[in-house]
C-alpha cells in the first residue's frame, strides 16, 4: 500500500519485514534514521526474534554481522562515508569467507574535507571488496532492492550492499509501498546457511591458504560473482511476478534505442535525467540515459549490448579515482567499442546540485563538441575560483635558490 | 577477601601429582572422556605455551558447555599453527575472521545463537595479546561494556609472537623483542608496566575477571569453570610463556610460568563485577631475577655492566603489585 514516508523508514521498515536475526550497527549521517527507526522496531516489538547490537564502531558492526552469520543467522548493518572505510578491513572478510549478510550504504563523500552531503565515494571506494552492489534509482526501488538483496545474498551465499542516495532518498519524504509481512515471507525462505558454526558438525571456517590453493579459492571466489549476474537478473524478474513492479536487475535503459547520446550513471539522479531525456527528445535531439543498477559484479555483455551502437557517451561520475581518472567511466570505457566517444564527467561531488538545468546543459554542450572525451572533465568546478587558488599557490612556492 | 586455599595437587617444590586425587578432582585434561579440542599435529614451537593453555582451555570449556560450544579466533599464532589448510587442528566449530575483531564477531555468534533459540550453544573467543589488549582492545571493550554472553580467553606471551617477536602493548619494561632490541645505553622495551588488561576489564564491573598461568593446569580449568557457570561478559588472562619469543628453554615453559607468579610480576586473582574476589598467594617468593635470567630476552640486564637499575625497577613493579592484591606469603593467617 502507497503511503507517505521517509526514505530510511521506509528502508528500515522493510528491512524488519525481512526477519533480520542480528542487526548490528554504528550510527553515521546520512543512515542514522535508518538505524534509529530499527532500534525502535525492535525495541517495540514489532520485529520479534532479532538482537539489535549497538556496536562500538563499524568494524565491530560489520564484525558482528560476520560472526552473526557463520552462526547461521540472518545480519543487517548500514553504514555510510567513514563508516565504510572504517570497516574496510572486514569488507572483503566477509566476502571471502563467502557469509551472505545485506547492508545498506546511504551514501556520502568521503573527506578530508569533512562532507556529510551525497555522492558515491563511500561506496566507490569498495568496489573490488568482493561485495555485490546495487544502486536505488528512487526510495521504492530502494525498498525493493532490500528484499531482492537478501535473497541474493542467501542464493549466493555472498554479502550484497545496497547504496542509496544520502538525504536525496534516505531523507525525502514521498509516497511509497512499503511491503508486508506475508508479501515478503512468501519471496524470502527462512535463512538456511551453507555451513555454520554448528556444535554437531564442527567445521574449520577462515583457514590459513597458502600459495598452493590461494589463487584457486580466488577464481571460485571471481567465479561465483560472475555467475551472481544471472541471480541478480533472476531474482528481479521474480520479484516483479511477486509484487507487480520493476525493480532491480542489472541495468536501467531509458529511451536508449536509436539514441546518438547516452549518458550513463548510478542512484537516485536517474530521474531527473529521465526528464532531461524527455525533453531534449521533444526537441528532437536523441538522448538516452542508462542506469547501472547493479554496479559489482559489472554487467559487462548487457552493457556492452546497450551501448553497441550509441556514438557518444556520457558517463556521470559522483566519485573519481585520485591520480588516475574516473571509476564507473572506467567501467564503461572497457565495454564500448574503441570508436565510441566517452565523455567522462565529474559532477556532483559532496552534494553539489544535480539540477534539470545542469544535466540539460551538460549533454546540450557534449553534443556541441564542448565536452571532450579524452580526459577527465569537471563539469560543475567553479573555474575561477580554482585559478585564484592555484595561482597563490604558484605564488607561494619558494624559488630554487632559496633565499628570498 | 578470600584466598584460594591451598589444595593438595599444587605441584613444584610441593608436588602432589594428579594421580594421588580422586578421580573426580583430577584434570579435565587427565580423564580419557577429554574432548581434545585441538588435536596434535598443529604446527606450534616446541614448548609452546600457548598451544597448551588453549588445549586446556578449550577442552574444560567443552566439558562445562556439554559439548556445545563455538570458538571465535583472532588471527595470531595460535590460529596460524592450528589451521594450515587443508588442515586443521580444531575438532570444535570454529571461526577466524581477522586480527583485531574477535570480540564483535563473538558477540556477533552470541546474538545469533541467541535471536535463533539455540542458548545452549556458549561463545567463546580467544586472542593473543596483541588481538586482545592493542589491535582488538575497541571491539573487546564494546563487549565488555554490553555484556555480551562471551568468555574471552587471552593468551599473553607479551608480544607479536606471530609476526616474528615485536613488542605489544603487554610486553614488560626492559625485555628485547624485535623492534625494541637494547643498544648501547638503551634497555630495549621503553620502561612502563605493559597494559594490564585483567584491571583494565574490571573497569568494565563485568561478571566475572581472571587471571592463570600453564603453571597450574588444575587452577586454570577451575577458572574456565567458574567463567562457563556464569552469563554475560567474562574475561580470562593466561599467561603463557613463548620459547621462541623469550627465548627459554622449551622444557622451562611450565617454569617460567610457575616463576612469574612467584616473583609476582603476573599476579595471579579472580574478580567478579569489579572487585577482586580471590587472590592466590604466593606459596614461595624469589625474587624477579630468577625468573628473569631463564630469558634470553632479559639477558642484556644481566650482562657488564648489566643493567641493576632496570632489574631493581621491575622488582619495584612486583612489590607493587603483591601490595596491591595482597600476595605476600607472609601475610598468610
Ligand atoms: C590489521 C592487521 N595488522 C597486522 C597484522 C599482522 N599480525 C598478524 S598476527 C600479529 C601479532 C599477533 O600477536 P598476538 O595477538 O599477541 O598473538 P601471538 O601471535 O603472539 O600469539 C600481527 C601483528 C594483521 N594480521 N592484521
Ligand atoms: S612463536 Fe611462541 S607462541 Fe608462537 S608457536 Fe612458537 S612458541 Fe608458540
Ligand atoms: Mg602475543
């Protein structure tokens, strides 16, 4: 049923209506609503049979979350920014020891500078952590996207993250169907785990593997989120047969077919791209926009496959790789043709507005030739502003003779 | 304040082995019907301490939890030695998951056992002293404090044994390790007490705190009892001595131990919710030098011109610390 609600309620609601067993996590802006609101769940009773431990730290979250599910249970964290790279060390821990677990990202820049507000750095910045990771394109697919999530994690028996825009989704307040009880009991089975630190069957779990299996437990390990690609797809049509809606998958086209511009991106500016996309179609020029829902493991063939034939295209990039270029444009980079122009832009960083405006204007100057596909561009940087500092600096710096 | 009394199988110069007690007061390690929760064939050093202190450890904690019970490790040479894959040396469950996090993820098993219906399953986590009192101090602290249904069993050999004998935080004043090698004037490990986590968990006024050593196998076992018996935050400090790291004999590992308590550099004490509860007094005093001069790692304090100063200080910390819990055989009534 359709109803007004916060995002992270909406979230944290659903979350419970997924029978989490453990949920352990450390508060951080922009998930704190999430947390609190499953505090209160719990604490009222109205999700039953679950220990929500108030950790010390995100190491300890998502330590607890490993412990809590070699145990055999179903575990839950949510974290965002810091928070992240406070848990890197157990990010691929978890992953590695093949423990299926949900967390959410509501995500954040990462500092220094300290910046509370959205882009994807957080998350970005894990991307090779063996963890899949979807991207909500709006809160109802953020809703969605949990109950997919577990029953991703427990086919695969792998940790599945799910990022969603901070405040941008996590705090919009909007219509959205949060599912009930029996709607997500009958699409997620009771958590049955692969092994568990079971007393009658004892089993040895993180073993020391040495030169001689290490790279073959990596290549199962590669393997199987290759193989996760069907899953993701599978469980998305599944969904859709359950509760009638589109949600997930691996990749969100819009309007793609004939398009001479395509821009590509992840989370919740998919939406007002959708309206850009409608509108510069009505003025005839023919953009497209690709949604990249599940960004870890990258869909390589469907990308490949929705950009075959696209001329030029545009890739958003809420994060970038320091010293080195762009990350999803790097992604995208090796599944176009070599003829294909990409045009890889940085935008958006640390909350900076993703308007109507600037997304109409950004394609209206790559059609114009004023965005170059070469290197990496700053689309929203105040320029100026830049010079004057770079300038002081040059100003600044001693002669190489020393005395001045 | 209660003294542990004195009990007729405490051996040393006062052996009365095993084998003169009733059957039912002898070791859970002696009885045949011992789970033999780490097998033989692991990889530890000769001598190991800590390899046998987890042996005991383990299998008295088996017979306490009726066979249901789940291990958490940190990573460390008792991890190391006991599961070179294929291998492993554990006939219990058992989860390693890194270094500094054994405290979250046993809390994290308890909370499972728990939001599951399987309470009989006991949790118990066990980390050297790097995992328990540097790297893994945030997470275990975290436990403490929320009184998770976790034993954590630390195994203090005074170092980074694992990584080939660096200090840690529990490395006492004046001994050389890797990365604190006496030179010239220098004493090696900087002057300081080395934490002492037993005090730093009683802050916590958790259920229950000890401390053990593999000198006495019988005191140990009963303390891993007295921990199973009880719910909620429990912490056990062994002290285990490591040939390799401290260079002993490795037939010296249960003499070192036995020596340390002796001279009262580890004392030895049980407490519940923040207060000492009973302490062992010390039967027959030496004096820190007897305990010191089996270790390579102390050698340089005893060479010319040797270093009286530092030998004297840490004599000063064991007269401080048989003050402060009461040790002194003397004062026995
Ligand atoms: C995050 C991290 N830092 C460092 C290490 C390297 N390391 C592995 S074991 C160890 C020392 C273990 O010392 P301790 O906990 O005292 O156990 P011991 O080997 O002495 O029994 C270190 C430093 C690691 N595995 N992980
Ligand atoms: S180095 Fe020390 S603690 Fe490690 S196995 Fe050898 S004796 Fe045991
Ligand atoms: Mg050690």
């Amino acid at each position: 049923m359709l109803r007004q609600v916060e995002g992270s309620r909406a979230v944290a609601e659903t979350v419970a209506r997924c029978r989490p067993h453990v949920v352990a996590a450390y508060p951080i802006s922009p998930q704190t609503h999430i947390v609190e609101a499953l505090s209160e769940l719990v604490g009222s009773g109205d999700l039953t049979a679950c220990e929500y431990l108030t950790v010390e730290s995100e190491f300890g979250a998502l330590s607890a979350c490993i412990g809590a599910s070699a145990a055999g249970a179903r575990a839950y964290t949510a974290t965002a920014s810091q928070g992240i790279l406070f848990m890197a060390e157990a990010l691929p821990n978890a992953s590695g020891l093949g423990l299926p677990m949900v967390m959410t990202v509501a995500n954040r820049a990462l500092g220094a500078p300290i910046n509370i507000w959205n882009d994807h750095s957080d998350a970005l910045s894990q991307r090779d952590a063996g963890w899949l990771m979807l991207f909500a394109s709006s809160n109802q697919e953020a809703v969605d996207l949990h109950v997919q999530a577990f029953a991703l994690a427990e086919r695969l028996s792998l940790p599945v993250m799910v990022c969603m825009d901070g405040f941008v989704l996590t705090h919009a307040v909007e219509e959205i169907d949060v599912p009930g009880q029996d709607e997500v009991d009958a699409f997620l089975p009771p958590f049955r785990a692969r092994q568990w630190l079971d007393p009658d069957e004892p089993v040895t779990i993180g073993a020391m593997v040495g030169p001689e299996a290490f790279t073959e437990v990596k290549y199962l390990m590669a393997h199987r989120q290759l193989r996760a690609l069907d899953d993701v797809s599978q469980v998305a049509r599944d969904f859709a047969a359950a509760f009638g809606r589109d949600s997930g998958g691996l990749l969100r086209p819009y309007r793609t077919a004939d398009a001479d511009v395509v821009v590509v991106a992840l989370g919740s500016v998919l939406g007002s791209l959708a309206d850009v996309v409608d509108e510069l179609r009505d003025e005839g020029l023919a953009v497209g926009a690709l949604g990249v829902t599940c960004y870890r493991p990258w869909p390589l063939d469907e990308v490949r496959r929705a950009l075959r034939e696209v001329p030029r295209v545009v890739v958003l990039n809420r994060a970038f790789a320091v010293g080195s270029g762009s990350i999803l444009g790097q992604d995208v980079r090796l599944s176009v043709p070599a003829a294909t122009k990409v045009h890889d832009v940085v935008l958006g960083l640390g909350g900076r507005p993703l308007t109507h405006d600037v997304l109409r204007r950004l394609v209206l100057d790559v059609v114009a030739g004023q965005v170059g596909s070469d290197t990496l561009t700053f689309y929203d940087l105040d320029h100026q502003r830049v010079a004057t500092e770079l300038a002081r600096e040059l100003a600044d710096v001693p002669s190489a003779g020393g005395a001045s | 304040m209660s003294t542990t009394p004195l009990k007729l199988y405490q051996v040393g110069t006062f052996a009365a082995g095993n084998r003169l007690l009733d059957p039912d007061e002898r070791t859970v390690q002696s009885s045949t019907q011992r789970a033999s929760s780490i097998t033989s064939g692991h990889r530890a050093c000769r001598g190991c301490g800590e390899a046998l202190a987890a042996r005991v450890v383990m299998d008295a904690a088996m017979r306490a939890a009726g066979g249901r019970l789940v291990t958490v490790n940190a990573t460390g040479c008792l991890e190391v030695f006991s599961t070179p894959f294929p291998e492993s040396a554990w006939q219990v469950p058992w989860l390693h998951s890194l270094f500094g996090n054994a405290a979250a993820v046993a809390s994290g098993v308890a909370a499972a056992m728990r939001a599951t219906g399987r309470d009989d399953v006991r949790v118990l986590a066990q980390a050297g002293d790097g995992g328990t009192v540097d790297i893994g101090l945030g997470c275990l602290s975290g436990m403490f404090e929320r009184n998770d249904d976790v034993l954590f069993v630390c195994y203090d050999n005074q170092g980074y044994m694992n990584t080939g004998v660096q200090r840690s935080g529990a490395t006492p004043a004046g001994a050389s390790t890797a990365n604190t090698r006496p030179m010239g004037a220098g004493i090696g490990n900087a002057f300081g007490t080395g934490k002492s986590l037993p005090r730093i968990a009683m802050a916590h006024e958790i259920p229950y705190v000890a401390t053990a050593t593999i000198a006495d196998l019988h005191d140990l076992e009963a303390k891993v009892e007295a921990a199973m018996a009880l719910h909620g935050a429990r912490y056990l400090h062994v002290l285990v001595p490591c040939p390799l790291g401290w260079g002993s004999d490795p037939s010296d590992t249960v003499r070192v131990a036995r020596l340390a308590t002796q001279s009262g550099l580890f004392p030895v004490f049980e407490a519940e919710h923040g207060t000492v509860t009973r302490v062992a007094r010390i039967r027959r005093r030496v004096p820190v030098e007897e305990y010191l001069r089996l270790q390579a790692r102390f050698r340089h304090l005893f060479g010319e011109p040797g270093r009286p100063d530092v030998v004297a200080a840490l004599q000063a910390q064991a007269d401080r610390d048989i003050a402060r819990f009461g040790l002194d055989p003397e004062e026995e009534s």
